[in-house]
C-alpha cells in the first residue's frame, strides 16, 4: 500500500470491530454497516461519496481514519482468462493474487503473508524466507482491488464466489488477520461468500488448526504431500514438529466441530522421483482412511531454485487411478495461467526481484499483448 500514515485504516475491520470504533467516535453503531457495504459493496474508498453519512462525520472521518487498498502494479490478464494482479503493500512488499474463472465459478487465491517462514522443499515461497504477516486490510485488500475490476458493482454480477487461501504465506502463522479477513468475504454486507466456498489452506499448524475451529467454520485444505513421516519430515519441515498422526487427528476434530456435513481436501504436490509412486498412493489410502476428504493431486510447478522435477501426467494419472480405486474422490488440479506464471500456490517471490520481474513482465507481455 502506498503512503503509509497513522490513520487507522477501515479496510480491515469485520463489523465488530467497526462497531467498536465507531463507538469510539461517539457515534451509532449502524454506521458500521453502512461503511462496509460502502467499502466493500462498491469500493468506495473516498469518505465524501459515502453520501449517507454527514458532512460533519465525513470530515472526522477524513480526521482519524482512511480507507486503504493495496496498489496495484502490475495487472494481465492469461489467454485462459486467469487474471493476475501484483500489489504493492507498505514497505514496498509485493505480493501476488489470482482470480480463476471457471463457467460461473471465480476462484480468487489469496496471500496471508510475505514469504513465508516454514520453508518447504518444493515451495519456491518458501525459498524466499519470511518478511512479514500481512495486515487484515493488506489480506481483504487483495479481494477488494480484484472485485473494484469487476465495478461498476452489479448484484447479479459475481466474479468472485470462491477464495482460497493459497497464495503466499502460512495463513495460520497470522491468525488473527487472516481470520478477521475470512470473517469479511463471508460479511454479508461486504462479499457475501459462502462459508463452504472459502477454503483457508495449511500445512499444519496442529494448535492453530485447533484454535481455528473455535472461532470459524471455513473450509479446509490439508497440505499434505506425503504419507508417512519419514518422507514429509523431508518435504515440510513443520512436520518433524506437528507429524501426520496429530494433524489428521486435528483435521478430523475441525470437521467434527462443523454444523455441516463438509469433506477436508487433502493437497498433494506430485514431485517425480520423489512421492508419485503406487506404493505411494497405497500408503496415502491407508492413512486416510475414515477421513472425510476429498484429494486434490497438484503436479509440481518447478522453478529455478528448485532441483525437483514435474511428473509426467502417465505417473500422476497412475496415482490417481489407485486412489481412485480405493474409494476416494481425486482431482488432478490443471496449471492455469501458464503464460502469465499464474500458478496457484505457485506465487513466486520473483516479485521481490524487481530487475528480474520487469524482464519477466515484459516477455509475458510480448506473449500476451
Ligand atoms: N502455506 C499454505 C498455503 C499456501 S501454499 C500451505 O502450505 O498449505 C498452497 C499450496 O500450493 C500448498 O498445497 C503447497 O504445498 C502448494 N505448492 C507450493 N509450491 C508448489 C509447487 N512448486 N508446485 C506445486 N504445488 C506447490
Ligand atoms: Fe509456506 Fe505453504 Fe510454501 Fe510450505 S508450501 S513454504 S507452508 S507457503
């Protein structure tokens, strides 16, 4: 975001905590509906056009407060439809967002920090180390800016129905933002997105997963990708901390927890040579077995860094078959947005980069005028 200040800025803030401000100001509590269909509704960032409100607020509004997007600086759109925005938040931090449209669904990935702390072999993410968590209204901002492109706002126009929480980022390791944030896509007043269609994916923060449950009942990707300890111990870090055994047990208690009947997805990222065997899926079978969950086989994205290799679709296709066959419902997620490196969970640090990304952009752009 541009311009940082000491104004506190709204974006961020679900109702309650727009109800508490307010209160702060002196004023009625209704005033946080207004300003979040203002905000939200019809990205509205300028105090004097939310004309429901009086001259006098308005200007005690422009006071304290301020209403903050991130800034976009880079915005393309792929051959497939996949849309990429690049915003710049404070501190010059960039981060990625994707929406992927697919008939009447839009699937918006979103990041919850800037880079990322866990530093998973495969991840190029994780390659890059941890800044920092992103702010509540750096998070919602990202669904902001994509759904001001779809402005003017229509009611029956939905570009967004779906978000997953896939882009850069542990989004357990920043609890309390990436919460506050879920709780405004699913604001009726703000975007309106239903519980089930907003996914928070982790690669198993088991204490934070458990708190999860207490406050949310968003749904659930398990990045797991491995199935036993002694390979995953070798592709998520984490897991020498949290093994598989608690995070399925934390997984299982999350779902329990739900007023509805909801599967988890179990992600797997197929490495070749590495976790594509058939005696892989065997064992991933047996493990899961009882849980429901649906799996979703995500080929390797390779990047530069990286000396693990993408399988060959014969290899996956293999996989799938065996957990086919034992009873569970497997996708194998396709790259979209290939030509403007739009791969979901794939969002690259390249950004930090700037020399790199502006040879990057510009060769995206001369396949993509
Ligand atoms: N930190 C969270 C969410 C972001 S990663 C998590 O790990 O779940 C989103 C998904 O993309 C994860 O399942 C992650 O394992 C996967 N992913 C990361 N790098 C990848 C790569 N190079 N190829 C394929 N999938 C990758
Ligand atoms: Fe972090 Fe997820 Fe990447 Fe692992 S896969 S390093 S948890 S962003």
């Amino acid at each position: 975001m541009s311009a940082p200040s000491d104004k506190v800025n709204l974006l961020g803030m679900p109702k309650a905590k727009l109800e508490a401000f307010f209160e702060t100001l002196g004023e009625k509590k209704f005033r946080a509906q207004q300003i979040l269909q203002w905000m939200h509704q019809r990205g509205v960032d300028d105090f004097d056009q939310m004309t429901n409100m009086s001259k006098v607020l308005r200007d005690k509004l422009k006071e304290v407060a301020e209403v903050r997007g991130p800034e976009v600086v880079y915005d393309e759109t792929s051959r497939d439809g996949t849309r990429k925005w690049v915003m710049r938040m404070d501190n010059g931090n960039s981060v990625e967002t994707v929406l992927i449209p697919d008939g009447e669904r839009g699937t918006l990935c979103v990041s919850s920090q800037i880079g990322c702390s866990l530093d998973c072999t495969f991840c190029s993410t994780g390659k890059r180390g941890f800044n920092r968590n992103l702010t509540a209204a750096e998070i919602i901002g990202q669904v902001w800016v994509a759904r001001r492109a779809f402005m003017p706002f229509d009611p029956t126009d939905r570009p967004i129905t779906n978000v997953v929480m896939m882009g850069m980022g542990e989004p357990l390791l920043n609890f309390e933002n990436v919460v506050d944030a879920m709780n405004l896509m699913m604001e009726d007043l703000a975007y309106g997105i239903s519980k089930r269609r907003v996914t928070l994916s982790t690669s198993g923060v088991v204490p934070a997963l458990d708190r999860l449950g207490e406050v949310t009942d968003v749904s659930l990707a398990i990045s797991l990708h491995a199935p036993n300890d002694e390979l995953r111990n070798k592709l998520v870090p984490l897991n020498k901390k949290y093994p598989i055994s608690e995070l399925l047990a934390a997984t299982r208690r999350y779902l329990a927890r739900l007023p509805d009947k909801r599967k988890a997805t179990i992600e797997y990222t197929v490495i070749q040579g590495v976790n594509d065997q058939p005696e892989h899926a065997r064992e991933l079978a047996v493990i899961l077995k009882g849980l429901p969950c649906k799996i979703n086989l995500i080929p390797f994205n390779p990047f530069p860094e990286s000396d693990f290799s993408r399988p060959s679709m014969n290899a996956t296709r293999r996989f799938q078959t065996v957990l086919n066959e034992a009873g569970y419902v497997t996708t194998i997620r396709t790259t979209r947005g290939d030509d403007i490196d739009a791969a979901c969970g794939q969002l690259v640090g390249r950004v930090e980069d700037r020399t790199r990304r502006s040879q990057r952009y510009i060769a995206v752009q001369q396949v993509n005028p």
